[in-house]
C-alpha cells in the first residue's frame, strides 16, 4: 500500500496541486510509522532514494504526474516488499 500524504497543514492522503508545484510532502515512513517532511524539486521526476530521518531505512520515493497534480509514492527499499 503506498505511502501517500498532503502537503503540511492540507487535510487528506493525496497530495493534489493545482498550477505551480509544490516542493513540500509530509510522508509516512514505511517502517516506523513517522511522519516526515520531505523537499523534492518541482523538476524531480521518476525514482529515488532516500533514508528515514527517524529510523534510517531507505525508502524508494516515486515522483507521480497527472497533469498539474503530483504525488508520492513512498515504500521500502530494501527489498523486502
């Protein structure tokens, strides 16, 4: 199941936005439970990773598109998924 939130201080689990993009996700972490701000560009595109600010497993982070909106989809990057 993908890890998806909004934007700080937005209510919901789908982060949605609507002409510029925002560069601001609040993410649950996939082994801890937190929830972690993270930055990604608003050029980012694709996969990456990255570590839990917490706990320090890696998570795979996917930058989503549909039109203006963008999402994330956070899980495990350990291979155990």
């Amino acid at each position: 199941m993908p890890r998806i939130r909004r934007r700080r201080g937005s209510e919901g689990t789908a982060a949605a936005f609507e002409g510029e993009m925002d560069e601001d996700f609040v993410v649950t972490c996939p082994y801890c439970g937190e929830d972690i701000e993270i930055f990604v560009e608003a050029d980012v595109i694709g996969t990456f990773i990255q570590d839990c600010e917490v706990c320090c497993n890696p998570w795979r982070v996917r930058v989503l598109h549909e039109g203006s909106e963008r999402y994330l989809d956070v899980r495990r990057a350990d291979g155990s998924e």
